[in-house]
C-alpha cells in the first residue's frame, strides 16, 4: 500500500484494502517511527477531500490492474 513496511494487507475491494490497511496502521503507529509518521499523513489526508480522492481513484486503479488471485 505504499507504507513504511511490507506487511500483507489483505482484502476483496479497494475499499476493504484501504480499511485494513489503515487499521494496520493504527495498531503499529506506537511501536515504531516509520507507522507513527504514516499514520500522521494519513490523518492529514483525511482533512484534504481532494487529496483523499486522488488516492483512493489512484489505488483504485492499481487494486483492478492485479492479476486475480
């Protein structure tokens, strides 16, 4: 998904990866730097709605490029 890590974040939707993926890291943000500081510019982007759409259209569009699994 992009963060500071190479956990595997799992889901059916965009949606769902993105929902997944952002309680990854909000359960990881007090155990190192790099999660807290990604979780910081996720919080940030959450007040930006056009930042927000541009990356979810973006990760959209990576999500429907995967190969089916």
């Amino acid at each position: 998904m992009g963060g500071s890590c190479d956990a595997i974040i799992v889901g059916n939707t965009p949606e769902e990866m993105a929902l997944n993926g952002g309680k990854h890291l909000v359960e990881m943000c007090d155990k190192d730097a790099g999660h807290k500081q990604d979780k910081a510019v996720m919080d940030a982007s959450q007040n930006d709605p056009e930042h927000l759409k541009t990356w979810m259209t973006d990760f959209t569009a990576k999500f429907d490029a995967l190969p089916e699994a």
